[in-house]
C-alpha cells in the first residue's frame, strides 16, 4: 500500500487538475453545485453497484468519480470565498472528535449502540430540535424507513426483542388482509406502507440492511429471467407465446444454474 506521503502527494495531483480543468475545460468551466447533483447521486448509486458485487476493482474507480466530485464542489465553493478543500476537511475532523468523546474525551461507552445513542444525544446538543432532522428529504423510500428506525432507536425509542417486531409485522400483515377483503383502496395503500415498515424494522432486528438486501433479489430476478429468455430463443419461441407452465420449467433451471 502507499506510504502517507504518496497519498498526499496523489490528492495534490487531484487538487492540481482540477484547478486546471476548472480554467480551461469548456464543460467544467460551465459546471455549478446544482449542475453536478444530478451526476453526483448516480455515481454514489455506481458505487453501491460494485459495492454489491464485491468487484474491488470497481469499487476503486467509483471512489475515485466520487472523490473528484468532492473535489470539484470545493473548488467551485471556493471560487465564491465560502470554502475550500481545506475548509471541508476541517469542518468534518472537528464534527468528528465533537461526536467521539470517548475516544477525544473522558465519556465511557460499553459497546456500538452506546456509541450510536450518544451520537444522536450530541446531535441534539447541538441545537437540532428533532432527531429525525439529519434524514434526507429526497432519500428514497426504502432507505428513509431504515435510516429513520435507527435515527429514533438511537435514543432509546426501539423494541426490546426481535420477537416483538415480528409480532408487529404479523398484525401488520392481518390489518393489510382485513382492508383488502373490505377493497379500501386508500386503507390497503397505508396498510402496505405499515408492513413495508414494520419489515424494514424487522430487518435490523436481525442485522439484515434492507436495501442491500432487495437490490441482490433484484439482481438475482434479473438474470434468471434473462436467463429465461435466452432459453426461449434457442426454443425460436418468444416469452409472450410460452406458456406460464413451459416459462416455469425454464425458471427452475435457472435457479440450479445461478445456485
């Protein structure tokens, strides 16, 4: 691995570049902080991609789009005198050491929850008025259950046991039922979106990260039913003329073969 000094000496080459795109590139002289949200967020996706498939490699490269960016928000921030590289890096080493006293400090934690509880308790302190304030708007859905289940466990509001919140995914499941025999099209929605939180709630209990999670099922449905087509064209047969039950032979084969 690379010494400290080459780390260094490879983020002054990064800082250098962009400060050269910046002043003669056409396209990066033209780029704003809301221009480059849109790209910034698909990269972080790009990122969660290799992530998911364990391709290091990958994972590589996608940290370093993600870097430049970081870099290039910097430089257009300083380019306005509102801050810097530098500045942002300060800004999150104090936020850092403010939000680990019990390794900058004299605070005495057990464990990783009791980190995380007093996580949220400095937070707090620091004049935000809810914890449920630091969860992004635009998140997806999916993912703002899960951050903010963890957002009010960390002060305490939680479950005890896993048994409890499996218990209220199956009340949860019977009041779905009930509304849908009774076709309450607005009541069936709010009782979906209440078993889709009660198991992301489930899912923590039993260290599972739901979005990890439904993106490998996603990517596992993808390629058995591509799979599924590939063997329909060796057939000289298109899906919509199979039958579910010639479609079925076909997806069981592709489980064995993706086992």
């Amino acid at each position: 691995m690379n010494s400290r000094e080459q780390q260094l000496t490879a983020i002054d080459r990064l800082l250098t570049i962009m400060d050269e795109l910046r002043l003669k590139c056409p396209w990066d002289k033209k780029q704003t902080l809301e221009s480059l949200r849109h790209l910034t967020i698909e990269e972080t996706y790009e990122l969660g991609d290799a992530i998911l498939d364990n391709d290091l490699e990958e994972v590589k490269k996608e940290l370093g789009d993600l870097l430049l960016h970081i870099f290039f928000y910097a430089k257009i921030g300083s380019e306005t005198n509102d801050f810097d590289i530098a500045d942002v890096a300060e800004s999150i080493s104090e936020k850092l050491i403010h939000r680990h006293p019990h390794i900058y400090g004299d605070v005495e934690v057990k464990d990783e929850e009791g980190v995380k509880q007093n996580w949220e308790k400095l937070k707090l302190k620091e004049g935000k008025n809810s914890v449920l304030e630091g969860v992004p708007k635009s998140l997806p859905a999916l993912v703002k259950a899960s951050r903010i289940q963890e957002k009010v466990a960390g002060v305490g509001f939680d479950w005890e046991h896993p048994e409890q919140v499996w218990e209220k995914v199956q009340e949860e499941l019977s009041e779905l039922n009930t509304e849908i025999k009774k076709e309450n099209t607005d009541a069936i929605e709010s009782e979906f979106g209440d078993v889709l939180f009660s198991m992301i709630n489930y899912a923590r209990f039993i260290n599972v990260n739901p979005e990890n999670a439904l993106e490998r099922t996603n990517k596992k449905f993808i390629k058995r039913f591509q799979f599924l087509e590939k063997a329909a064209k060796k057939e000289g047969k298109e899906l919509s003329d199979m039958s579910l039950t010639e479609m079925d032979i076909h997806w069981k084969s592709s489980k064995e073969f993706f086992k």
